[in-house]
C-alpha cells in the first residue's frame, strides 16, 4: 500500500505502531514530519504537506490512543 498526504489515518495508524513507547501528547508535528517520510510505503511530494495535514495525523494518533484500539 502506497502512502500519500492524504493517507492521514493509515499513517497514523503505522506511526503508532512503529513508535509504541512515545507519549502522543509529546509529539511534535516535525517529529509526525520526519517520522512520516521515513515510512517505507511512504511516497509523494514533501512540499504538499502543511501543518494541517501533520495536525489531522496527530489527531488520527491521538485518537486511536484514546480509543485504545
């Protein structure tokens, strides 16, 4: 599965497996940025992203985490 920006849930999803130990609440949008185009499956163009798009990640994350699931 090729991920884009718009991936935000899915790359939400792989960040949290991938970074089990971090507390979501310390995460920084350049952590979501640098740890999101590090992604394997990870391919588009770096200069499409904004903060929104890092937030809407964050926010999948955090989610997820709350939702424990």
């Amino acid at each position: 599965m090729t991920l884009t920006w718009e991936s935000t849930y899915a790359i939400a999803l792989e960040l949290r497996r991938q970074h089990p130990e971090v507390n979501i609440e310390d995460v920084t949008l350049q952590q979501i940025y640098d740890w999101t185009i590090k992604l394997s499956d990870f391919e588009d163009d770096l200069s499409l992203v904004n903060d929104d798009i890092l937030y809407v990640i964050y926010q999948d994350w955090f989610e997820e985490n709350m939702h424990g699931q």
